[in-house]
C-alpha cells in the first residue's frame, strides 16, 4: 500500500508539469502502478456496478447505473462517475467528475477534471480540465 501511494504522487507530480512529461519514464511508472493496485470496493455510493478485479476505490466514490470498471482501476476520492461508463487500466485522480457513455483506456485524469458532456472514447491519453465537449479536452498522448 505504501509503494502504491508513493507512486501516484509521483505520477500526479509528472502530470502536474506537463511540458516536461517524458512518456516513457510516466508509461513506465504508470504500469508498474497498475500492477500494484489491490482490490478495493467495499465503499462507494451507486447501484450494482461491474467491476473486474483489481479495482481501488479510494472515499465516497459515485458511480452510475450500468458502469464497467476495471481492470486495474484506481478512482480517487471525491469523483463521480456517470452512467454507462466502462473504465480499464487507468487512474483517476480525486475530485473527478466523468459524464455518461464513456469509454476510458489507459487513461490518467488529473485531479479536479470534470467532463459535463456524453460521448466520448479514449485511449492511451493524459486528460485534465473542466470541459464541456470533447474538443475542450486538454490531452497529450501517452
């Protein structure tokens, strides 16, 4: 747990100055997170999600109706995540707000993102900021 920790501050420092991200030092340190993460689901707020082990849930998670997660998932405190949703091998940092139909693939989303739209796929990619349709999205490729 305290190697788990360690390493998403880490990332969140990485991702926090982005002009001097090295993506191969961040896909490196990203996926022996992922590695790491344990099963953790035993509190959230929601109805009957899927979840494919591992997933870490850190405090008051929300999750929608008929959301996918996992695996290798870590939702931080704080964040809301929308109906029909699926999540895989990503990290979501905490106060995070993600709206509906969403498909999200080795993602990480910088903490206080919100997305208040419906729609959206990605992968592979780095997201942040308060958004309210897809070509707002400020991304850089992992």
């Amino acid at each position: 747990m305290e190697s788990m920790k360690k390493k998403i501050m880490e990332i969140e420092e990485i991702i926090n100055n982005p002009e001097h991200i090295k993506t191969v030092d961040l896909k490196t340190l990203f996926n022996s997170f992922l590695s790491e993460i344990k099963n953790r689901i035993a509190s959230y707020i929601g109805d009957y999600p899927t979840f494919i082990e591992p997933v870490f849930l850190e405090e008051n998670v929300k999750i929608g109706d008929d959301v996918l997660l996992g695996p290798n998932v870590f939702i931080g405190t704080n964040s809301e995540i929308g109906n029909y949703v699926e999540i895989s091998n990503s990290i979501i940092f905490e106060n995070v707000k993600i709206g509906e139909n969403f498909k999200i693939e080795n993602c990480i989303i910088s903490k206080n993102s919100v997305f208040n739209f419906s729609n959206l796929i990605l992968k592979n990619s780095i997201l942040s900021g308060i958004n309210n349709r897809e070509d707002d999205i400020r991304k850089i490729e992992l």
